[in-house]
C-alpha cells in the first residue's frame, strides 16, 4: 500500500467481558474425564483468540490507500467494503482493514441530504480522495452547521467524495444500489441448476407463482394495500378489495381475471372511460362505459377508441364501477393486466394479488426498461394487436388487451418461469450475508415507514420507526445480536424533501432554508449521530453516508418533464402551453442538475 492516510484511533481494545479460567494441563486426570483432547485444543484455541483482542497490535481499523481513489466513491463501492469486511467480498482497492477478521459489527447509516446541511465548498471540485474535515470548515456557517460539524468530527477524521447513483439525466435510488449485490459465479451457476429443475416444478404451473412481490408493487408505483403502505387509511374516493366472504372458498385456488381500462383527459388529468374484465376462458365478463367526473378536454381517441359520441347517454360514474367491481374482485381473485398501476390507479382501486406482463416478460435491454405489451403480443403470440393504423380501427380495444394478457400468462404457464426473461444477476445483501460460511450473518433493518423496509425484506430483522430518536434506541438495542445493520435518519431529507416553512407555504426559486428553521434540525441530527455512535459496541465499522447531494432542482425539472411527455403522447405539440414545453435548454438544465446532485459524502471509523 502506498500514501496510507490513518484514521485516528480513541481508547484500546475493548476489556473482555469474560474470561476464560486457565485450560488445564493434561496430567489433570479429574479434568479428561470430562473433556476430550479436541475439546480442549478448541478452548485454548478460543482462549489464544481472545488474548489476541486485547491486544492494541490486532485491532482492527480502517486506513485509506490514496493510490486507489481514481475517481469519487460510489454506494456499490461502500456495499463492496461492508462485504469485505464481514463476509466474502472482495479487498477494497481504496481502503486497507486493518485485522479485518477482528471487526465484530459494521452499521451502516444513510443521511440524506447531509452534503446539503454541510455544504463541503469545492468538496468535488478539488479533489477525488478523502480530506481531512478540519480543512473542509466555513467560518460563515451558522451554529446548528457548526454542531453538526463538531460531531461529525468527534467520530471521524476525514470527508470523501461521493457519488449516487444516476444515469445523464435521472437519479437513481442509493438504497437499491446499496441493497443488490453481484451474483459469484458459483452463485449464477447454482441459480441456472435451479433455473432446470424449477421449470419442471409443479408449482410454476401455478398463477399464483407469478404474483408481484411487495418490492416489486412498490418499484412498479402500484397503489399500496394499506397492509403494505401501513397508512391508517386510503384518500378519499380510494376503495380496497376485501377477503373472500366464504370461508369454503377462501382456501381454493384463486381465480384469473383480465383487467383493462381506457382512459381520457379531463381537466383534473386522466380519467377512466372504459373499464373490461374478462376470464381465464377469454370471455368478456365486464365491459362497462365511464363518465368522467370532470370536463373532457380530449377523448385520446386515437388511443382510447372513446368518442363524444360514445359517451352520450352514459350516466355511470367512477364510484358505480368501483361498488360493481368490489362484488367481483376480492381476495380470492388474481388480476391480470399490462403495467396495472395505471388502470388502478384511475380506477381509485387497491388490491394486492397482482401478476403484471409487463414484469413477468422482460425488455430485451433489460431492467428498467419494460416490454410494451403490442410487442409482446407479437413476439411471444404472434399476434398483432392495437392496429389503429389499419381502415376502420379507431384505438385501443381494452377487450382485445385483457385477452392478450391472458394469452401471455398460459404461454408463461406452459413453457415455464424463465421463458421470455432475461437472467437476473443480482441478489439482496441480507441474502448474500445469510449463506456466509461457517456461520450465516444476520442483518437487520431499522428505518422510518419507507422502500428500506421492503428492499431488506431478507433481513433477519426489520424495524420501523416513527421518529430519528427511536431509530437511535433500536439500532442499540439491536447491535448485539445482529452482524450488519442498514439505518437512517430522516431529519434533514423531511425539511429539504418536502421544503415547507412553518407556515406551510413553500420555498421557491430559494437556494438556503432559514437557519431559524434549518438549524434546530441540524442541532438535533448531530445529537442523534454522536448518541448512536456512542451506543455502539468496540470493533463496529460504522459507515454514514449522504447518497445523493441536493436532488431538489432535478425533481423539480423531472416533474416538468413527466407531466411534457405524458401532454406530448395525447395531444398536438401546437396545442401544448409554452410554459408546459420542454426545451433543449431544460433538457440542459435537468443533465446539469443531476450531475451536481449526485455528489454526496460519506465517512468511515472503526470505532
């Protein structure tokens, strides 16, 4: 290793809690009857062990080897070094551990927004590698800045840059990146075994085996069942499916039904004009015209196939269809459809037993591109639907879709799991960690109601918290028993995330929050910080890190762009608002905003 940076070390190695008696010499005979000689080379193997711990000599610790930092670190780069650290990852090119053997814990804690309390001035600009933070304060930060400073340099010693994950022009999520871990090739060769004997399983001739998971509702933007979301209750307008009502039937097979909507642009956005249901059998069981609530501004004809005059005469409302679809739909029902989270999310319907084409076949490119459904049709059935460029078609026929996605769900039935899908070559850290040899770790997840919870579903434990003090408590109280602990407090990204001053009005075109506001914030997360370090046993590598900087600007420009595209698909561009379009120079704008926005921090102890 070259240009070793060390950090700084406080106390010696922790006092052992217990202490093994001297092992007995071997003439003791009264002793051998009780113990075996492989017994007693195991003890004083234990006992040599814990001699060692004691020893300043071999306690761990991390050192920064400056010769590896090429460019910023990234989240995957600090995944790889918690794998490292405590289980089967591979030797960090940028930070020697120090008797990494000895290390007994690694926390991990994420603080979104922390960049932006303490704005690092140049922090990316001038250079790549970790700096030490006593370079790195501002005389004109404010006093909640400085405390939080304070603490942050009680802990550790040194600053690096760091950089979220994103492509040019969208961030993406730090808390995925972390959690999805590289397959081994013993681990992909393992999974393709798998892959053979699953597809002659009886089980994958099931529907149910297809159903969406929780990760899976939630990366899709599926409405939650309040199960899931764990809210008190839905909006108001919003009506959730319910158990099956017969207990003879609540144990049989669930039943398949085809769901598709049309929809049209109302003052209020999109709204459903048509809602169809049809059977396994293909047969259409529900086909029911829908008067919006609020004015029609475009039939989206081309799409929707709905015209003025289809619409004349019909007096069903959206609360109609939701009474006559809960009669059908209930717990006992599996719906079938292509990217449903649309169609229930115009439907104002939660139901939580989901199989969705557009996941269980993927995109040829892979994730987080999904296959439209026309080409699926194609592809897999070879059949053309949605014509609207043939004589006589006018739009969509949500009959004709709920059948297609039908079709593709038997072709999925018959030729089995993993026909139409690319190989997944990820894997949850908890689930990597779990299969570590001689002795699976154990991990937990201790976070705020949020995706945390549900990407660390293979956690041995999962807490949610209402309040940053309480994630404090738990995270002590769960160190003991567990190896690795992912956590995070919320503090800043509530104030900078939703931005509203005390009186509920929102901050516009302002680059700073008060400091009457902001530092009672930052004086409470440098309170949590040193509380949790504090609560933490010896030899735990802990971790704290930003993920993104300051995302404000490039949520704003990715609103403005969503809402561009989705006027670009149902209306002429002449007929768009000049101040709806979306212009090179925003396109320029959101690139440099997301270039600015992934860069965050982070920082790293043994303590």
């Amino acid at each position: 290793m070259t240009s070793q940076s060390e950090f700084k070390e406080t106390g010696q190695a922790s006092v052992l809690k217990r202490k093994l008696d001297d092992v007995p010499s071997d003439d003791n005979d009264g002793f051998e009857v009780q113990m075996s000689r492989s017994e007693r080379r195991k003890l004083k193997k234990q006992k040599k062990q814990q001699e060692k711990l004691g020893d300043p000599e071999q306690y761990p610790g991390f050192y920064f080897n400056l010769s590896g930092f090429t460019s910023a670190l990234n989240v995957k780069d600090i995944r790889d070094l918690v794998l490292w650290c405590i289980s089967d990852g591979t030797n960090p090119s940028w930070m020697l551990v120090k008797n990494k053997v000895n290390i007994a814990k690694v926390v991990v804690l994420i603080v979104p927004y922390l960049s932006v309390g303490l704005p690092f001035q140049g922090l990316h600009k001038n250079s790549k590698q970790p700096l030490p933070l006593s370079t790195t304060a501002s005389a004109t930060w404010s006093e909640g800045q400085k405390k939080l400073f304070q603490s942050l340099s009680n802990i550790f010693t040194h600053v690096c840059p760091t950089k979220g994950p994103s492509d040019r022009s969208r961030l993406h999520s730090p808390l995925m990146n972390f959690m999805n871990c590289p397959l081994s090739k013993s681990e992909k060769h393992r999974r393709v075994e798998e892959a053979r004997v699953r597809s002659k399983n009886k089980s994958t001739k099931s529907p149910e085996y297809y159903l969406m998971t929780n990760i899976q509702l939630i990366d899709s933007e599926y409405p939650l069942p309040l199960s899931i979301s764990k809210l008190d209750s839905l909006s108001d307008g919003w009506v959730e499916t319910k158990p099956c009502s017969d207990p003879a039937l609540s144990t049989s097979p669930k039943t398949v039904i085809g769901l598709d909507c049309e929809m049209c642009k109302t003052e209020l956005g999109m709204e459903v004009t048509r809602v169809t249901l049809v059977d396994y059998d293909c047969n259409v069981i529900f086909d029911e015209l829908v008067k919006p609530d609020n004015t029609i501004i475009d039939y989206l004809t081309h799409y929707s196939g709905i015209t003025e005059e289809t619409l004349k005469g019909v007096t069903t409302r959206l609360e109609d269809i939701q009474k006559r679809l809960l009669e059908i739909i209930d717990h006992r029902v599996i719906l079938v459809g292509h990217s449903l989270n649309s169609d229930l999310k115009a439907l104002k319907l939660v139901h939580p037993y989901i199989i969705d084409t557009a996941v269980i076949y993927t995109h040829t490119r892979g994730p987080p591109y999904k296959p439209g459904l026309k080409w699926l049709a194609n592809k897999w059935l070879s059949r053309e639907i949605q014509q609207t460029n043939l004589p006589g078609v006018v739009g969509h026929d949500s009959a004709e879709d709920a059948i297609t996605c039908i079709d593709l769900l038997k072709m999925k039935l018959r030729k089995g799991p993993d026909f139409g899908v690319f190989m997944v070559d990820t894997e949850s850290i908890f689930v990597r960690l779990s299969r570590h040899q001689p002795k699976p770790k154990l991990g937990a997840v201790i976070d705020h109601k949020g995706a945390a919870l549900i990407y660390g579903s293979d956690a041995q434990t999962q807490l949610e918290c209402s309040s940053d003090e309480q994630v404090v408590t738990e995270v002590r109280d769960k160190t003991q028993d567990h190896d690795f602990i992912w956590t995070r407090l919320k503090g800043l990204e509530s104030l900078y995330g939703n931005y509203v001053s005390t009186e509920n009005s929102v901050y516009e075109n302002t680059d700073q929050i008060p400091f009457e506001i902001l530092d009672p914030i930052l004086t409470e997360m440098s309170s949590n910080i040193e509380n949790l370090f504090d609560s933490l046993p010896k030899r735990t590598a802990f971790i704290v890190l930003s993920g993104h900087g300051d995302a404000r600007k490039v949520k704003s420009l990715s609103t403005k762009k969503n809402e561009y595209a989705e006027l670009f698909k149902n209306q002429k561009l002449s007929e768009i608002p000049s101040d709806k379009l979306w212009t090179p120079e925003d396109e320029r704008d959101l690139i440099e905003a997301v270039d600015a926005a992934k860069n965050g921090v982070s920082f790293f102890r043994v303590k």
